[in-house]
C-alpha cells in the first residue's frame, strides 16, 4: 500500500470524524437556542412556520442510466413537504434537484444501511458525499441500492441516502428526514417514523414536531 494511499484513508477519517463533531456541537447549541419550539413546538407551529432546505441528488450508473427518475423524486418532495407541513408547519424553503452526469463510483451506488451507514462517514464513500452535498442544505442521494433498506441516515451528516425503492414508496425521503433530525423509528399506524414506511405514511406526532422544529437543520428563514 503506497504513502498516497495510507494518507488518503487517514484524511478521509479525520475529515469524517471532524464533520461528526461539527454537527453534534451544532445541533447541541441549535437545541439550546431553539428550546422554546424542543418544549413547545406542537403550540408554536401554530403561530409561525419554519423552514428547511433541501436538495436531492440523482447519480448516473455505469450504464448511462440514472438511479431513479425526476418526476419520482418529485412525488416524493410532495409528500415529504405535505407531510412536514401538515405536521409540524415545517414548509421547504428551497428543494432543488440535481443530476451528477458523471459516472458515479461503485462504492457509493451501492450502500449498507444501519451501522454500516455511519461507518462510511469515514470512508471513501463519505468522502463521496460530503463533497458532493450542497452547503447548507440537507442533501439527499438517490444511490441504485441501499443493502438491507430503502432509505439510510446515520443522523449526524449532513446527507441521507435512498434508492430507486425508496422514492417510489414515496414517504422514504421525509422518514429520513426525520432521521436527520434525530427522530427514530415510531411503529403507530400511519407514522411518518414507522417502519417499514408504507407509501401513503403522513402522521406526525405532537412531540415529533418539536424534535423536528428546534432540528439544526430547521431554521427561520
């Protein structure tokens, strides 16, 4: 294994160790300044909105396909603004989506969820998106598999990660938003949170929406 290469993994663990830092003291303080809506988010999403930003990423296979198709990604922003909107009056402030027309790595086309998810922050395939999330956005890639799931966030990134599956059961994207958000898995009927996601999931729960709300992700303008 030559120099360039013990490096580049050094780099990459640092980098992804680093950025897991940044957030969890980040989303630390946004929980701190934003306690009014962590205790009473379900009363104040009455009186004003908040707003997220959002771009999701389409990547190109090998073949020259993409891994899922724009008016799915659509369907899926509808649901998943609907979803935060009737909620938690979380509305989207941008919701971008873009398209990688570079052939994009095997190792980040296919993709373990779980644990394994939270390993790849400190390897090439964290590498990958961080580099290719947008600044200040909640990034989401559209990958060809998420082994073992539909969709995967390791919660402490700033990028989530679903396949052509998950967009097509449509509540996948605002389910791992919520990950994103800290949220976990929350198996009543109809819950955005539940898993499996079924494709119509919208309910949200009074103290969900304050998790959501006072998320660093979720901000005022």
């Amino acid at each position: 294994m030559g120099l360039k290469s013990v490096f580049g993994k050094i780099g990459r663990k640092i980098s992804g160790a680093f950025g897991v830092i940044v957030n969890v003291i980040e989303e630390i303080f946004t929980r701190g300044f934003g306690f009014p809506d962590f205790l009473f988010g379900w009363l104040l999403e009455s009186l004003y909105s908040k707003k997220l930003r959002l771009t999701v990423v389409i990547l190109t296979k090998p073949d020259g396909t993409l891994t899922t198709s724009v008016a799915g990604v659509e369907r899926s922003i509808e649901h998943a603004e609907k979803t935060l909107k009737s909620g938690a009056n979380i509305t989207f402030k941008k919701s971008d989506i873009r398209i990688i027309d570079v052939t994009a790595p095997p190792y980040v086309l296919r993709v373990e969820a779980g644990i394994s998810a939270f390993g790849d922050l400190f390897q090439a395939a964290g590498e990958y998106f961080r580099g290719n999330s947008e600044a200040g956005d909640l990034t989401a890639f559209v990958i060809d598999d998420v082994i073992g799931s539909v969709g995967s966030s390791a919660s402490w990134a700033d990028f989530i990660l679903l396949d052509n599956d998950g967009i097509t059961r449509g509540s996948t994207l605002v389910h791992e938003i919520g990950h994103a958000c800290v949220l976990y898995h929350w198996n009543n009927s109809n819950n955005f949170m539940k898993t499996p996601s079924s494709i119509s999931a919208n309910r949200v729960n009074w103290w969900q929406s304050n998790i959501l709300r006072s998320s660093r992700h979720v901000g005022y303008s």
